[in-house]
C-alpha cells in the first residue's frame, strides 16, 4: 500500500513539474522565431524585388539612351515676346501702391498688376496666330500699279477673287446709291429712279427687287441684314429682305442722306429742309429733332469711335451733332466753297473732305487742324476710306484710289484707278474684303482693291459666316447692350473719368461748412522713442526723410522716363548699325 501510494504520489509529482509555468519570452526572442519563419518567404521577395529592379534598370537606361539619340531642344521654354508687341497690347501705366498701404490693398495691387501683365503677354501671343494677312498690289520695275486694268487683276488672281470683280448694267433706273450690310455678305442698291434691289453678291444670289415708283435719295441697311430703310422722295420707309413694306414714317420727310448707328440702334437722316432727326429702330420713335439753319444738307458721314454725325454744308463749314444738343458740337471752316464730300475712318482721328474749290484736305479731328492738302483737278464729288485706310475719291467717271493719305504724309500719286462709263454717284467699301462698290448711271461696278479689307474680323461683333441663329442671337445681346442716346459725345473715354469740376465744387462747400479740409494730410507728428532715440536731432532726420514725397515721386518718374527714352535710343541705334553693315566690318576691332 505504501509502495503503491509512493507510486502514485511520485506520479503526481511528475506530472505537477511537467506543468510548471514556462518563463515569459522576450522581445528578441519572438523576433528571433519570427525571422526564423518569414525568412523563406522575405527571400522569395527580395530575389523577386531584386529581378524586378533589374528589370527597371535596364528600361531607364534603354530610355536615356533613347533621349540621347533624339534631338534636344535648343530653344527651351517659351519664346520670348517681341517689346513692340507687348507696347501695343499695354493697359496703361502701373498702379503705385500708396505709402501707409494695408497689406489687403497690397496684394490687391500685386494680383492685379500681375493679371494685367499675363493678358498682355497671352495677348501679344496670341496676335501672331492671326491666321490672314492684308493684300497688296506691287508692279515690275518702272510701273505704276494706277496702270494696271482690273481685268489683268481678275485674271491674274484665282477664280474666286477674280469673281469679285463684276458689273451690273442698269442704265434705265440710275445713277444708283449702294450700301454693304456690315458682315459684308449683303449688297442694297438704289436707283435714283425707283429701282430698289438686295443682292447677296458673293453667291450672286437675289434676294428682293422692286420699283417703288418714286424718286430715291438714299439706301441703308439696318442693323440686321433683314431690314433696311428707303430714303424716297416724300417720306421715309422701312421694308424686310423680301421687299414687303414695314413701315412708312412721316414724320421724316425730304431725306437726302442717311446714317445707321449700329450700337445705339438708331437712324440719323439729313433733310432737304435743314432738319437733322434721329429714330430709334429697337422703339420706333423719334428721339431728337434739330433745327441746323444751315440750309440743305446732301453731305453727310458718322463717326464710327464716338457715333457723332457729321455735316458738310455749302458755306465751306462743317458741323458735329449729337442728338443731346441742339446746337453743333464743333464747327470747322474747311474749305473756301461748298463742302462736296467728307469720310471719317475707323478710329475717330481723320476725317477727309473735299470741296467745291478742288481740294481734298486731311483733318486731324483730336486738334481740329489740317495736316496736308492737295489739289485735284476735276476735283472729288465722292469719298470713301476702308478699314485699312484707303481713300477712294470719285473725279468726274474716274475712281482713283490713293495709299498712305492719313497721317503726316502729303497725297502723293494715286495706288490704282479705273474708269466707268456713267457718272459716279457712290462709293463704299466691303467690310473684311478687298472690294470697293461703286454706283454710276450706267449700274454699278465692283472693283478689286487689293489690301483694303480687314483680313481678320471679330465673330463676336460681325461675323460674315453666321448662321440665321447666330444672328438671331446676336440681335438679342445687340439689344440688351444697347447703348442709350444721352451717350453720345465727341470724347466717349469722360465716362470713365471723375467730374473734376463737381468734385471740386462739393469739396469746397465742403471745407467752408467743415471749416477745415477734410481731405488734407496731416502733419507727420513723430513718435517718442525711449532710449535716447527722441532727441532733436534724431526727430528732425525723421521730419526729413518724410518730407517733399510729392516731389520725390515726380523725380522717380522723370527718371524713368529717361532711363526707358535712352533703352529706345540703344535700340534703333543697334537695329541701324545691323542694317548698315558690310563686308569689311569684320576686319574692325
């Protein structure tokens, strides 16, 4: 029993030893074991990762081996911007930052500064992408281009250009008034004997013809290629593409001559009367009615910058009229008879006229002064300037047309010219093309002129390749933009400015009920500094430095002024000595 006992006790003892709690593993011992078990599966991936990166290697190496064979660019980043380029695109002068400036306003200033600077830069890039250049007429040596017959033009040139030049004979209803719409698709011409007719005349197309049975002074399109005004012998009608008649306003009665204000929407008419009125189309009312007392008015033309009409009168005056004022805006002595025919071009600043004393005379209208004149034999008794600033005058059946006339330079002898059979009785150019349209008492002729024509127009004001809803949408925003009458002026920029005489007005009211100016700066009171730094002489150096800042700023800028007047002057004298250069330059030191 005992030994059993002793058994069975050693037994459990035994078994209690067996189960004796294991000591606590440390950290290095599971990272051991660990590495131990993920040592077969690590390897597998780094022989994979290691084979993959070979593999990455070698592709780098094929790639900048490639790179190596292949050409570099040898003109890296963006190409640089011509200065003459970036001038014409500039938005006026830098805005200075005020002294005492928050740094909200600062970096204000800074954003926009730079905003203004990166539209230049995109929009003198830009330019250079303009995909149509200007036409030009050049001949062989020892020949005049005034030479050259319109039928050598038509057939030097290909079929659709040479198209372009084409007659209408229609010697029973003449002499004829013309008008172009303003995409230049559209042609409305005007018999003096009735005949009224609307041609899309690069399709040859008809659009409408009719005889209205009465004398016609003047034809004009409106500002859609869908309606346009008669100008007949008792009153003024407005009728669609298809001939139907709109309306019949009689409040304007005896019209010679008219002018359609395309951004105002309105009509400006000349009477035999005296009488200068103008209609509001989008209405349909009359908005001014002016008494000239000047007489008969059959000269006429508009101001395309300001929307100011201009007259030509038979005492040698011309007058400018806006429908604000009844009386004349300017009124210039031009020539020593009566005024036969004037033009203004596209910008506001010439205007052509000529007169009864044979005269053709170039105006700056900025200065209200002549710049040159010449003399015409049978003298002009029609003028017409195209958007490239081409003069067309009409002398007699002869329509000559002359290059270079706005500016300093004198007229000299004439670019082309060609001759007609009737006499002429109007003359207008072709927007965006190379055609001058010519009315005479045998029909009408369209002339080629070769760099008349804007090569590249805005599709957003006029696009000759609209669709009908292009154009219907166009009408709408035309509309809505319309700008109202009391707007018209000579200077269209005073919007934009500050009234300086109500200004200056309210601001004295101002200081005299106030008594002090409210306006003035005040007197720069220096801070005390502590340690010695308030003394007298450290606040008068203070008192200096902020004294006479007006007159550091014009300093700066007359500075500046010269710095970039001398950057100019390197310039042309570089550009000169490159243009000057011989052989033999290169021996010089």
């Amino acid at each position: 029993m005992a030994e059993v006992m002793s058994e069975g006790w050693t037994g459990t003892h035994v078994e209690k030893m067996k189960k004796k709690k294991k000591p606590p593993k440390r950290y290095w011992e599971e990272t051991e074991n660990t590495d131990r078990s993920q040592r077969p599966e690590e390897e597998q991936t780094k022989a994979g990762q290691n084979q993959n990166k070979s593999t990455v290697q070698e592709k780098s190496l094929k790639r900048k081996n490639e790179e190596s064979l292949e050409k570099k660019d040898p003109f890296p980043g963006e190409a640089p911007i011509p200065h003459k380029q970036l001038q014409k695109f500039q938005r006026g002068k830098k805005c200075k930052v005020p002294a005492g400036a928050r740094e909200k306003l600062k970096e204000a200033i800074a954003f926009s500064e730079s905003m203004s600077e990166h539209a230049q830069k995109q929009a003198a890039r830009y330019d250079l992408l303009l995909p149509e250049d200007a036409g030009f007429l050049e001949g062989d040596e020892d020949e005049d281009t005034n030479t050259i017959s319109q039928d050598d033009i038509a057939d030097a040139v290909d079929i659709t250009s040479g198209s372009k030049y084409f007659n209408l004979h229609l010697s029973q209803f003449g002499p004829y008034r013309l008008d172009y719409s303003r995409t230049g698709r559209n042609l409305l011409v005007g018999g003096k004997k009735g005949h009224v007719a609307c041609i899309n005349w690069q399709t040859k197309d008809l659009m409408c013809e009719m005889n209205v049975m009465e004398t016609v002074n003047d034809v004009k399109w409106l500002h859609t290629e869908a309606m346009f005004a008669v100008a007949q012998k008792r009153w003024l009608y407005i009728y669609d593409s298809k001939g139907v008649e709109l309306h019949c306003v009689k409040k304007f009665n005896d019209v010679l001559r008219m002018q359609f204000l395309p951004y105002h929407f309105l009509l400006a008419t000349a009477s035999a009367t005296g009488f200068l009125q103008y209609l509001d189309v989008s209405v349909g009312k009359e908005v001014a009615a002016i008494c000239t007392k000047t007489g008969r008015l059959d000269v006429m033309a508009q101001n395309p910058h300001n929307a100011v009409i201009h007259l030509g009168h038979s005492n040698g005056t011309i007058t400018l009229w806006s429908p604000n004022q009844k009386e004349p805006l300017v009124k210039m002595l031009c020539h020593r008879g009566g005024v036969r025919s004037l033009t203004v071009d596209k910008t506001g600043t010439y205007m052509v006229t000529s007169g009864l004393d044979r005269k053709l005379k170039v105006y700056d209208i900025r200065a209200f002064k002549p710049l040159h004149s010449c003399f015409l034999p049978a003298g002009a008794s029609c003028l017409s300037l195209s958007q490239r600033g081409l003069l067309s005058a009409a002398t007699g059946d002869i329509v000559q047309v002359y290059q270079n006339v706005l500016g300093s330079s004198p007229v000299s002898k004439p670019y082309m010219a060609h001759r007609l059979r009737g006499q002429i009785w109007g003359l207008a150019y072709c927007p965006f093309e190379d055609v001058l349209g010519i009315g005479h008492g045998e029909g009408f002729t369209s002339m080629i002129v070769p760099g008349a024509g804007e090569p590249n127009f805005d599709a957003l004001d006029s696009n000759p390749y609209r669709s009908h809803k292009q154009r219907q949408e166009w009408e709408v925003k035309a509309l809505l933009e319309k700008i109202q009458p009391e707007l018209i002026g000579l200077d269209p920029g005073q919007l934009s400015k500050v009234d300086q005489a109500s200004f200056e007005q309210k601001h004295k009211e101002q200081v005299e009920a106030l008594g002090f100016d409210p306006l003035a700066k005040d007197k720069f009171k220096p801070r005390n500094k502590k340690k010695g730094r308030s003394s007298a002489g450290a606040i008068e150096k203070r008192k200096r430095k902020v004294a006479h800042e007006d007159q550091r700023d014009e300093i700066r800028q007359t500075v500046q002024e010269r710095t970039e007047r001398e950057k100019e002057l390197k310039e042309k004298s570089k550009e000169k000595k490159l243009e000057n250069k011989s052989t033999l330059d290169r021996f010089r030191k």
